[in-house]
C-alpha cells in the first residue's frame, strides 16, 4: 500500500469514527463524564467487541467486527475531548481567577 493510499483508507476511517461520534452527540450521549465513567463505557464498549468478536460458537462476522471498532473509536475520540475541553475549562477558571 502506497502512503497515498493509507491516507486514503485512514480518512475513510476517519470519516466513519466522525459519523459514529457525531450520531451519539444528536442523542446527547457520553458528555461530561468523569475519567472513571470514560473507563466505565470503555470496557462495556471492549465487552461489546469481544461479544462480536468471539460470537458464542457462532461464525464470525467481519461487518459486525469492523463496526464495533469504529464504535470504540469513537468512544476513545469522545473520552479524550470531554478531557481535554475539562482540561481548558479548568485552564480559563485558573486565568480568571488571577486576574
């Protein structure tokens, strides 16, 4: 694979994980969660996958795999905004306060 065609195929990724996340925020989903709630979520999400992944003696399902990645993803994408935006708002609260 050319390094044109991972950028390509990443920003497919990409695009998929940024659906994902932007449908969780219509339903107003996973905001403003503490880091033990984020480990919370991840694990039920990894569980999730493992479900999927070793499906009960059933076949495994590349489709079903594949989307509950991008869901984990997303997931993982979410966490760290909620963190860094709680990060900055901190931040804003230390400046204000020193002034």
């Amino acid at each position: 694979m050319t390094v044109i065609q991972k950028v390509n195929h990443l920003t497919v990724i990409w695009g998929e994980v940024l659906v994902e996340i932007d449908r969780r925020d219509k339903g107003g989903a996973y905001k403003n969660n503490s880091p033990a709630q984020w480990v919370s979520l991840l694990v039920v999400a990894i569980g999730q996958l493992a479900v999927v992944t070793f499906d009960f003696g059933r076949d495994f399902r590349r489709g079903a795999y594949r989307a509950q990645l991008v869901s984990l993803a997303a997931l993982v994408v979410e966490a760290i905004e909620c963190l860094d935006q709680a990060h900055a708002l901190l931040r804003k609260l230390e400046q204000d306060k020193a002034k």
